[in-house]
C-alpha cells in the first residue's frame, strides 16, 4: 500500500524546486554557475537517552557550513571521499562504525567547539566541523556536523563513519572519568540509535595517526564491548560507486 507524500516532504520538494529556480535565474543573470544548494529532509535524528543532553548547532553558535571548502568539494558524489555528502534515506543502514578521536589539543587549553571548527575550516579547508558529536572537559556534548552529512575524520572510510571527538590530547593527558562516563554514554546511543557494529579508533583506519591517543586507546574495548560492538574497522564497507 502506498503512503501519501507528507507535507513535510512536499515541503522539501517546494523549497528543492525554488532553489533551482533562484540558481537558474543567478546563472542567467551573472553568467556565473549556480550557488551550491543544500536541502536536508528535516527528518530529525534519534533523540540521546534522558540522561544524555547534546548542546545543539544553534545553541553553541556553530557557523554554516562552507559548501564550496576547497578541501571537500564535489557535492553527494560517492565517488569522491572527500566530498560533502548527505545520506539518502535511513540513517541505520548507512552507519556501521562509530571512530573515536582525540582533538590533539592538550586539556590545559581553553579549547571551544568554535575553535574546533575553526580549525577544521579556516585551516583543514574542509565544509564543516569533521566530527559528528564532541565531548569537552566538562563532560558536555557537543553537535559537530550534521548527523545526516558524511564525516571528514578517518581519511578514505568515511562513509558509513560516525565521528565522536574527546577534547585533550591524549598521548599527553589522560582521559577525564566524566569524558569516560559520558563518551560510554554517548557510543551506547548511537550504537542503539544506528544500529552499528563496529568501533574503532581513528588510527586503526589511518595507522599513521596517533589519535585517538596511547592514553585512551585502553579504554576502547570496553567502550565497545558495553555497547555491544566489536572492535576494529570490520564494519567498513566500502561504497557503491
Ligand atoms: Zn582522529
């Protein structure tokens, strides 16, 4: 049996459509191509469990995203791994894997998800934050990028890759016990939101890079083991091109 189109979806198609039309008519005018246009489905994602809170984008006064980043072109192109990509469809069979990161930047530091993204940004050149959620010194979660938006965090096996960053550098420091609490809190969600498999540290995918550091790296198979996920990168798969 077929299901009516919603108004939410008849909604997106309005909004896809006069996008088109405003680009043509720029095209027209200037001679130049169209803007890049971005419409995501405002399908909300699974909400945290009651006791997880997650600042949100708006809350934490995150800049929009570059579209035309130099290091992250070729819009939706599966092809291109560095491309901005926005997942069609349901978020459960895209995901596999959630990569664990460290952000380098020692806990002395008065690090910010603004300085976050800055640096992935204005210095990566890549669209937006890299990571999906962020967890600082406090314990507080942070909304990286879009959870509907493909990753920039494990170099050539993004797709299918949920990014969770722990600020601190943890080949110096040691994770904190309430970055630990909250992070195990953080991989059971979306291991029960997105129905993964898999968690890995990111220098499992990339051997050449140290994060998410040798002060957490023992941590990780019981992160992985408490929400039910097996450790390593046998999740990946490899998209259809
Ligand atoms: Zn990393």
């Amino acid at each position: 049996m077929s299901r009516p189109i919603s108004r939410r979806r008849i909604l997106a198609l309005l909004i896809t459509s006069l996008a088109a039309a405003v680009g043509a008519v720029i095209t027209w005018l200037t001679g130049r191509p169209n803007p890049i246009v971005v419409v995501i489905e405002p399908t909300p994602a699974p909400s945290p469990t009651p006791t997880l809170t997650i600042i949100s984008r708006d809350q934490w006064g995150a800049r929009p995203p570059n579209h035309e980043a130099s290091n992250e072109f070729g819009f939706a192109n599966t092809a291109i791994d560095k491309a901005w990509y926005v997942y069609p469809g349901d978020l459960a069979e895209a995901y596999s894997t959630v990569a664990i990161h460290h952000s380098a930047i020692p806990l002395d530091t008065n690090e910010t998800m603004s300085s976050v993204q800055d640096l992935h940004m204005d210095t990566n050149h890549w669209a937006d934050v890299g990571y999906h959620y962020v967890i600082d010194k406090n314990g507080i979660v942070y909304e990286g990028r879009d959870i509907h938006v493909r990753g920039a965090s494990v170099a050539g096996y993004n797709t299918g890759t949920i990014g969770v960053c722990v600020m601190g550098n943890f080949e110096i420091d040691s994770p904190l016990a309430i970055q630990l609490t909250v992070l195990q809190q953080v991989v059971n969600w979306l291991s029960a939101a997105y129905t993964l498999t898999h968690l890995a540290a990111h220098g499992e995918f990339n051997p050449e890079s140290l994060c998410p550091g040798k002060n957490m790296l023992p941590y990780l198979d019981t992160l992985a083991q408490v929400a039910g996920l097996q450790r390593g990168t046998g999740g990946y798969v490899k998209p259809v091109v």
